[in-house]
C-alpha cells in the first residue's frame, strides 16, 4: 500500500528524493549565432522538458524546412530587436538523474556583465564554438571569464560539425587549440564534444556521424559531472539573514537565526563564533522546513538557535572558533563594472557582501584587464561599462571575508549605488597574483 499524499511521511520522502536527485546549475556562453539557443531548445526537446502544444507552436512559427528549436528560448530576441535591456534568461529541465538548472547568457560583447551574472553561480559552462569559424575573441572571452569565476568544470561544444562534414582534422585542432589557450587559464575539468545541436548529434544521443569520436554525448557528460565534491565543506560559514522571534503561546521562548549555509557543515552541539562580536556558544538545534535536521550543509536554507542569549543581528556570520574568516575594512579584489557611469577612484558605493550591507569608498584602481589578451593596464583611469579590474575598496565596518578561490560564497560581492540602489558593480577576493 502506497503511503498518502500529503502526509508527514509522504513529504519527508519528497524532500529526500528532492535532496538525494542533486541540481547541475550550468551557464551557456559562446559568440553570436554560434547555436546556443539551439542547443538548450535541443536539450528541452530531447529530454521531453517541453509540452506537444509548446512544441507544435514552435513547428508553426519555423521559417525553414526544419523546426526551429531556437524559438523554444527565444523570447528573448524578440526583446533584443526591441532593444530592451538583455538580461539571463533561466531555463529549467530534469532527467530521472539530476535537476538542470541553465543561465542562457548573450554572446554580444557588450553584455560581459550578463555573463559575469550567470556564470557566477555555475557549477559548470558550456562554451560553443563554431566548427566553421574556430575559436574567437569571445570565445576566449568566455572561457577566461569561467575561470575567472571559479566554475569549476567546463565544457567546449563544437557546434554545427554537419557543415564541415563531421571532419575529425577540424574538430582535433579547435580541441588542440582550446586546450593550448585553457593551460594559460586556471581550469580544473576541461571537456571537448563534437555536436550537431540543429539535427540533435551528440547532444542526448550518439551519433552515427563520428564514429571516431569515443566520448560521451553532452547530456551524459551533464548528468554525470560530479559537483558534490567542489562544495566546501571545511570552512563553516552561516550569514544570519533574519532573526526569528514568533513570541506566540507555542513558541514562547524562541529565538533561532535563519539563513542559508555558504559553506561548511554545522551540527547541533558545536562551538561556534558570532561575528563581529566574537562571542562563543553552541548550537542548540537546527530546524528545516519541516523540523529539526542532524546537520545542515550548503545549499541548506536551516534556522540555527543557540544555547546563550547572545546578541546576533542580520549582517553577522556564525563560524568556528578555531576556523574563522578575516574580518577587515580593506577590500583587494577583481571588479566587473555593470554601470554606464564609470568607476573612479573617491567614488563612494554601498558594498554588500553576504547578508551584511556597509558603506564604502573606492581607495586605488590598480589595473585594467583586458579579457582578451590578459594584459593589466596600470594606467587606466577609470572603469568603463563590461571592464574588469583590480581595485581597492575602504569599508566603514569589517566584512568577513575568504578567498574567492578557497569560497564563492565568502569572497564576492557586490557593489551598489547608493542614490539609485542599483547595482554597479561585482567583486572577487582574489589574491594579488
């Protein structure tokens, strides 16, 4: 007999299921009409992520012989003609192996700052390359960007193999190529696949056009990427997002803090450190959606309480004593400016990083990069709308912070503008090297 819908038991297996299918959260990148909108219609299409009406309405509104499958994603060229300003588009599908959660980023390059949004929180990027036209500057662009952020696994597709007639010598020296120019970068997990995404080859599928490739197809490649181990789960970090105080006749006395776990693994009855007080206590209990949980660990949205009535406020981060983050006003981190007003040195911005929000000036730009050769530019000025750079910020209050490159959680942030609320700005905390 099948357990209830609806019950405790019934959602508690829910939620396990849910937490035991793991989410691949990917960022597609590529130059312009390089096929990307194809290939996540493809994706869709072939993993049975799209409705016969959806599918039929797409069928309608193709101009050539085929279905365009672009037209599945592209509400967003209608805007681009429009000229409306180009922003992420997410799309969502599932295998019964993983949850897909896809950052469809523009190749135009003025929209840097859109890939710098959807790669920032990518545990993997597909890069697409033309067969035809090789690896261009945004291509290269692309890739430096992925390594920039940390994702820690990418993917290169050589799109559109039927119009070089699936040649091997073609596919071999864009692999040679992308690998040479991958060394100089600083990425862990690089794989190359052939693929047609108009005619689906490769893509869920093995094609019968490349024997003499001995991979596998994108989709396999996707389900089977192993992200759980590129978590950090040493360094316990928890940014205390609200403060929950019912103050009911059921909950007289409770006081827990909620907030999403960055990183590390906290349980009930470890030591733990609030900052910026530096106060010590223990976990009393961690409570779920649904209840108490045995440990929490990141991606875990947890309420923590605490066994002494210690002063913690939004903005305050809970680690362990022995293994706390640096607390510092002074700020050296990459900048990708998202503003038309440039950055310059004196200018003051809202810096919010984690749950905590302080003001700040910027000290020192110390160096333009340029993506595409990455030369600094020491004697830049200023930074431009899309520029990236090295730049030295003064906070009013310590923010608590960790390498990038040890913490994607801990070491970015963003910078605002304080007249407009808008953001300006994205940072790393990279060292100088």
């Amino acid at each position: 007999m099948g357990i209830p819908l609806h019950t405790p038991e019934a959602e508690h297996a829910h939620d396990i299921a849910l937490a035991r299918k793991d989410i691949l959260r990917i960022a597609t990148a590529g130059s312009v009409d390089d096929g990307k909108s194809t290939l996540i219609g493809r994706l869709l299409y072939d993993s049975k992520a799209i409705f016969e009406d959806q599918y039929e309405a797409v069928e309608r509104a193709s101009k050539g012989d085929y279905v365009d499958l672009a037209l599945l994603t592209d509400g967003l060229r209608a805007e681009r003609e429009q000229g409306i300003t180009i922003d992420v588009a997410y799309r969502y599908f599932s295998t019964p192996r993983r949850t897909f959660i896809l950052a469809d980023t523009p190749g135009h390059v003025q929209y840097t700052r859109n890939m710098v949004t959807g790669a920032s929180t990518a545990d993997l990027a597909i890069v697409l390359v033309d067969a035809r036209k090789g690896m261009l500057e945004q291509s290269r662009r692309h890739a430096f960007l992925a390594s920039l952020l940390r994702v820690p696994h990418l993917v290169v597709a050589v799109n559109k193999m039927d119009l070089v007639d699936w040649s091997e010598e073609r596919f071999e020296s864009i692999r040679d190529e992308f690998s040479a120019f991958a060394s100089k970068l600083d990425v862990p997990d690089l794989t190359v696949v052939p693929i047609s995404a108009l005619h689906g080859d490769n893509v869920v599928s093995h094609s019968a056009n490349t024997p003499w490739y001995e991979g596998t197809t994108l989709l396999h490649h996707l389900e089977h990427v192993h992200v759980a181990s590129d978590r950090n789960l040493v360094d316990a970090r928890f940014p205390v997002q609200y403060v929950i105080r019912p103050q009911s006749d059921a909950f007289h006395d409770y006081r827990g803090y909620a907030g999403t776990v960055a990183s590390g693994v906290l349980r009930p009855g470890d030591e733990v450190q609030v900052l910026p007080s530096g106060l010590t206590t223990t976990i009393a209990g961690i409570d779920g959606p649904r209840g108490p949980v045995d440990e929490a660990f990141p991606p875990m949205a947890v309420t923590v309480r605490l066994t002494d009535d210690v002063d913690v406020s939004r903005g305050d981060l809970i680690c362990r004593p022995a293994n706390a983050p640096q607390a510092t006003q002074d700020v050296d981190a990459l900048v990708c400016w998202m503003a038309d007003e440039p950055l310059r040195p004196r200018q003051r911005l809202a810096i919010k990083h984690t749950t905590r929000t302080v003001r700040g000036m910027v000290k020192e730009l110390v160096y333009r990069l340029d993506v595409n050769t990455l030369h600094r530019d020491p004697d830049a000025t200023e930074l431009g709308l899309n520029d990236i750079g090295r730049v030295r910020l003064r906070a009013t209050q310590p923010l608590f912070v960790d390498d990038y490159t040890r913490n994607r959680a801990t070491g970015r942030f963003i910078l605002i503008d304080e007249a407009t609320n808008a953001t300006v700005g994205a940072g790393m905390l990279t060292p100088a090297g």
